[in-house]
C-alpha cells in the first residue's frame, strides 16, 4: 500500500511540476534571465527529460516481460555527456576565477576526477584522445 501511495505522490507532483514549469516558460519568454542561469536551467531539464524517458521505458519493458536493462546503457551515455558538460562548465568557471581553493567540496571533486581518471586512462591507453 505504501508504494501506492508514493506512486501517487510522484504522480501529484509531476502534475504539479508540469504546470509550474508550464508557467515558468511564459516567464522565460519575456527574456529576463540571465543567459547563465537559463543555460543550467537547460541543462537541468534535458537531463530530467532524459531520466523520465529511460524510467519510462524501463517501467514499459518490465511490463511486457521484455528485458529492461537495455536502457542502463542510455542512461550511462547521458551520465557521460552530462559529466562532459560539467567538466567544461567548471573549466569555464576555473578560468573566469569563479572557482577557488575556498570553493566548498572542490577538494572531494578533485578526488573523484583523479579517480574517474585512474579508471579512464587504462581504456584509452594513455594516448590523448
């Protein structure tokens, strides 16, 4: 019963989400945003619309006894275009001075791309890419 309840409650919410984002694209049309901000907003959307799409589709699969973890795949390739994203994003960010030694969770952030590296470098074998 308490899955059911938390199936509706997403389901309220993404009714609610909709409608507020619904309104929300009025406001955006008038152009008074920061191109910055209307960009991570971008980003923030497609990546949801990415993520509703694979939920969907895995949901669909299972239901018709088909096998689902062919969307995992999906799923890691915008893992890896939206981490492409970011890393260019903090490059930017880095360059313009935005970023600092101060900024709160860079050293953890440092820590897992020198990992995320370890791990990549072996399938590349070192060669630039």
């Amino acid at each position: 019963m308490e899955s059911s309840n938390n199936q509706r409650s997403v389901s309220e919410r993404l009714k609610d989400t909709t409608r507020e984002l619904l309104e929300l694209e009025q406001q955006v049309r008038s152009g008074d945003c920061a191109p910055r901000v209307l960009t991570e907003f971008r980003q923030a959307v497609d990546s949801i619309r990415q993520t509703a799409w694979a939920v969907q589709q895995w949901t669909e699969l299972q239901q018709t006894h088909r096998d689902p973890y062919s969307v995992l795949s999906v799923l890691s390739e915008e893992r890896v275009r939206r981490a492409t994203q970011i890393a260019n994003d903090l490059t930017i960010d880095l360059e313009s001075l935005e970023l600092g030694i101060e900024t709160e969770g860079l050293a953890k952030l440092f820590r897992a791309v020198e990992d995320l590296y370890e791990r990549l470098a072996p399938l590349f074998k070192k060669s630039p890419v």
